[in-house]
C-alpha cells in the first residue's frame, strides 16, 4: 500500500553539492517506505519543459518556478517530490512554498551544503573551470550569487559526511514529522558518486 501523505523534498545547494546524488538514493528507500515518488531534476527540467530559457536571472525563476508548479501538482496527490535543482535565489523558493504549502502539502527546504571549493574540486565536467575561465557566465558561486536558505527544514553538510549519514538525516526527519514510516533502507549505497549538475 502505498503512502498517501504527498510533499515536496526541495534540495537547493550549488552546483556538485550533491542534490542529484541524494535524490537518486533517497528515492528508492522512499519507494521501499510505500511512498509514490517522483524525482524532478533540475537539469533534466531543463532539457524537457524549459527548452529555451537562458541562464539570466529571470528565465532562472521562470524556470525553478515552473519545477515548483510541477512538484505541487504532484504533491497534492499523494507524491513524495524530490526536487534536484540548484534555485540560487530565495524568492522563486519562498514562492513554492507558498504554492505548495497553500495546497495542503508539506514543503520541506533541505540545503545541500558544500564549500565552494569542495564543489570545483568534485566538478567532473569542469563547468567551475569554464566559468572561471570566462567561457560560462551567469554560473553560480562564481560571477552569480547563491541566496542560501535562512530557516531549511534540513541541512545536509555533505561535505562533512557520508552519503550514508545524508541518507539518515533526511530519513530521520521525515520519520519524525510523520511523512514515512519508521525502518531501515535495504540499499546499499556506497559507492555512490556525488554527481555535479549543470547551473539551473
């Protein structure tokens, strides 16, 4: 059966912080809990429903916004959302949260915390070293800025954990506020790699 109490998990953080990592873990546990899961990744949005949009300030909103809009849907049905998405500015998530909160869902803020130096040095595809080089603009932590939440529900210091105590953390809330029931994930994951995402 599964579990019919729908939120939206929204994972901000920069740029290899590891919000994809997180979520393509969590997600199976979640689905092992009775939960519905969907994964909303903030690149992928990108490819699909944003096809278009720059990286300016405006069409950034524009996008995280309509991840929001998305993610609200779903929740208001019963799906536990799991959002991927680097949303540098604290207004376009100050406004999903009304969305999704003014329909009934739980919200919950999670910032994926890592040094910026941490991030360049997981940065696989070398996106911080076009940025800073000049060939990518508008890159956050570098010549953009990150409005870090002020009051998350959950942080999520990866760059001073496992991703088996991330894993923990966040379980733990969402045992504590009701959303999941209580037990122990039956995937392993180390191994895991922290993944570095494009700047949405």
């Amino acid at each position: 059966m599964s579990n019919s109490k729908g939120f939206v998990l929204w994972m901000t953080g920069l740029s290899g912080a590891g919000k994809s990592t997180l979520t393509e873990a969590l997600a199976p546990v979640l689905r092992e809990r009775g939960c519905r899961v969907e994964v909303l990744d903030g690149d992928v949005v990108r490819t699909n429903l944003s096809r278009g949009l720059s990286f300016s300030k405006e069409d950034r909103d524009t996008n995280i916004l309509r991840i929001g809009f998305v993610a609200n849907l779903l929740a208001r049905n019963g799906v536990a959302v799991l959002t991927a998405a680097i949303s540098p500015y604290r207004g376009p998530r100050d406004a999903t949260r009304r969305l999704v909160e003014g329909d009934g869902s739980r919200f919950i803020e999670t910032h994926v915390s890592a040094s910026l130096a941490e991030c360049e040095a997981r940065d696989v595809k070398g996106l911080y070293a076009e940025a800073r080089a000049g060939k990518r603009s508008n890159f956050t932590g570098i010549d953009d800025p990150y409005e870090a939440p002020i009051a998350p529900e959950i942080v999520v210091p990866t760059g001073g954990e496992t991703l088996d105590e991330s894993l923990s953390r966040i379980l733990s809330y969402l045992e504590s506020e009701g959303l999941i029931g209580a037990g122990l994930p039956s995937r392993a994951s180390a191994g895991i790699a922290v993944l570095a995402g494009n700047h949405d």
